[in-house]
C-alpha cells in the first residue's frame, strides 16, 4: 500500500495542464464505438477508470489504437458490437459500470459487468431499475443491487423516467440504453446534472431534445464519427484551485479547463467564499465550453452550501471540505447526500479524517457543519481507497503545521496519475 508525505509550501506558483476530463473521456470512446467511421479524441485521460472503459469495448470487438496522443476508435455502428467472450471488468469506475450497463441493455446478446472490490459496492439498482422498465433483464448480487451484473439485452422500449436524484450516470444510462429502444426515452431530474452526454450526443448526430430539468432520446439514430478534443478536467483542476487558494503567496495559471456550466459550481463555492479566480480566453472545443483559470491566494471565509449547485459540484466536495477547513468561521453542506454512494462514503471519510487534523465537523444526514481551523495539525489520514479523498487530503499537507502523510494512494491512479509530479512542480523551493 503506497503513502504520501506532504508538507508546507512556502507558495503554490506557475502554470500548468491538467489531464483531460474524466467524464469527456468515457464518453468519447462508448460513442465513438458505437458510431459510423473513425472517431478520434485528442486529450483523452488515461487514467486508469478511462482504460477500463476501452478495454471493455476493445473486448467486444471494437478497434481502439492509441499512438500517445490520439485515440482512433473504428465504430461499428449501433449494432456492431459483439458478444464478449469474457466477463467485462469495469475496475473501479462507477461511470463505466452505469453508463456500460445501459448500453449493454440495448444490445442482442448476453454480457456480465463486475469491478473491483469498491465498485461491487456500488449501488446499482440506480440504473437496474428504470432499464428493466424498459425492458432489459438484469440479474446480480441482492437481486440486481450490487455487481457482478449479467444483462440479457435488446427489446427495449422507450419511457418516461423521473429520476429521484439528480445523477449524469443514471441519466447517460438510460439515454444510451434509448438509443436503442423502440420509439422516445425521456429523463427528468430534480435539478440539471452534468450534460456532457447531451453534448456528446448530439455532437455525433443524435437525436436528442433538452428542457429545463430533461433530456429525449429518440431511438434507432444512427450516429456519425466525429473528432473530439477533449478539454482539461475541472476536477482535477479544482485540487490546485484550492492548494493556491489557501497557500499564502500564491499565483497559479490553469490552462485548457472544461467550464461546463453544469461542472461550474465549485469555481461558484469558492468564488463566494472570498476566492480571488479569474476565468480567461473563454472560448468552446468539440462543444465544450473551455477557459483558462487564473488563481491567487484568498482569505476564505465559511458559507452555506446547498440546493442546485451541490451537483454542479459534487465530485469536487472532498477539495471543498479542505478549503472549508482552512477558511474562517463556519462553512455548512447541504443537499449532498449523494456523496455517500460514491468511491466511498465521502462524508464519513473527510469528517474523520479532518478531524485528524484538529478540525470541528459535525455529521448531518446530507452532508456535514466544518469550523474552520487557524491551523492544520500534521498526521496520518487514510484515503480509504478513494482517489479524490487522497488527493484532497495531500494539498491539506500544504498547509498543515507539520506533514500529512496520506495511506492508500494507489487509487489516485484512476483519475490523475501525474498528480504528484505536477504539484510538486509547482510548490515554490524555499
């Protein structure tokens, strides 16, 4: 089991990439595989969860090559997928596991779904249920609650689904399994999840319609390749936002970052926690909107955090927690229960560990009340295998009165592999 040492930065300064969005990434290659033609995708992250969902593919037949710099997929079209020969290992990407599961609900044959010893934890009866009402029989473990998943596809017919959270991977399931099924799928939500399937989906031709709080899928479209560059991830940028936020002294460009106004709210928390954060050169790739993000040093203050922008925000709660910690007064969190069905239960995890580190939180049913400290203690914390945890708990290091050292860093792997380079590149020498 790797650890990580971290400790205080005299500034956070200089300018730097982040790797390409997760979220992007899964979808260029589960589109890509599935449309007419060459799709290539320039950026693409090649973190661990994203080499799950090309593996998957690849073992259904698919042609996936991979020079260093573009990802070429050879679509089959809707229906050219074939059977797998084996059961498809989905890692420990809940994305991929959701998302693939929906796909697979469409398709004329048999396919078994699993990941690691995380991922079967994962709820799945999010996704199971509304696809079985739509016809795909999906059998698993507690009666087709957790993974391993054997799905027995095709038949699908198109409903109209009102999901009880607001979740970009229940709703991109069931808008990839309506591709496939008879007639319109139709999805509403509590409030806006990430759109970057509808995006997608109609950068490839689709037949998608949005509202307010919905999307429809038509199915039986057709889809046509296309050149994706996928931009840097706003959640791997959300790290360094807040190591330069509360390292005194600090200045740190961040260029070529997705600002999808559905992924947007933690540049919003922080900016109304007295963040200094400056968007630049706003322009838009392959449908995404794209910025450059100007970050100094801030004295943060707490704030209420709740509604409509806890899932415009909601993988970036574990960078947030640190922030909060380190800001003045009383920052509360609200309507986030969703984090409780991530990697691992997110609230429980950053309440203990900053907790470890001399900070007041008090649990709620929906998130959790962090007092902020004047300073950090030092310590060991464990990330519980939980990749943004573990990078969350690393920039805390940079601020701590003595070192954190942070247990279990394998998972950042999943979603960052240059993470530890790049922030010791841009920690300043003494």
């Amino acid at each position: 089991m790797n650890t990580v040492s971290i400790g205080k930065a005299p500034s956070i300064r200089g300018e730097i990439t982040v790797p390409g969005d997760k979220s992007i990434s899964h979808r260029s290659i589960m589109l890509g595989a599935i449309a007419r033609g060459v799709t290539t995708v320039r950026g693409f992250l090649r973190g661990e969860d994203n080499m799950s969902t090309m593996h998957a593919f690849q073992t259904m037949g698919i042609g996936i090559t991979d020079d260093g710099e573009t990802i070429r997929i050879t679509g089959g079209g809707l229906h050219g997928l074939k059977e797998p020969g084996t059961v498809l290992d989905c890692g420990n990407s809940g994305t991929t596991i959701r998302l693939i599961t929906g796909l697979l609900s469409g398709q004329s044959f048999f396919s078994v779904v699993t990941g690691d010893q995380y991922l079967r934890k994962r709820p799945m009866k999010r996704v199971v249920e509304p696809l079985t009402l739509m016809g795909a029989r999906i059998i698993g473990r507690k009666g087709g609650t957790l993974a391993p998943l054997a799905i027995t596809g095709g038949g699908l017919k198109g409903i109209e689904y009102q999901s009880p959270v607001s979740s970009a991977q229940i709703k991109s399931s069931l808008m990839l399994a309506g591709l496939y099924a008879e007639g319109e799928t139709t999805i509403s939500e509590p409030s806006l999840s990430r759109d970057h399937s509808e995006r997608m989906f109609s950068l490839f031709g689709g037949d998608v319609t949005r509202n307010v709080t919905g999307v429809t899928v038509r199915g039986g479209v057709e889809l046509t390749a296309q050149d994706v560059t996928v931009p840097g991830d706003i959640s791997s940028a959300a790290f360094f936002m807040v190591a330069a936020l509360i390292v005194p002294d600090s200045e740190l460009l961040i260029r070529n970052v997705g600002v999808n106004p559905t992924r947007t709210g933690v540049i919003d928390i922080l900016l109304a926690m007295g963040g200094d954060i400056q968007l630049l050169d706003c322009r838009e790739v392959s449908g995404e909107p794209v910025a450059d993000i100007l970050v100094r040093s801030s004295r943060l203050k707490g704030i209420a955090i709740g509604g409509d922008v806890v899932p415009r925000a909601i993988d970036e709660f574990p960078a947030i927690c640190i922030a909060a910690a380190c800001a003045e007064g009383l920052t509360t969190v609200r309507d986030a229960r969703e984090l409780r069905v991530k990697e691992t239960d997110r609230i429980i995890a950053m309440a203990e560990n900053l907790r470890t580190l001399g900070v007041t939180v008090t649990e709620t049913a929906d998130g959790m009340d962090i007092t902020g400290a004047e300073q950090l203690n030092g310590g060991t914390v464990d990330s519980r295998g939980d990749h943004r945890i573990a990078m969350s708990l690393s920039v805390a290091g940079l601020v701590a009165q003595s070192p954190i050292t942070v247990t279990d860093t394998e998972c950042v792997g999943t979603s960052f592999p240059t993470f530890y380079p790049l922030l010791e590149k841009v920690v300043a020498p003494c």
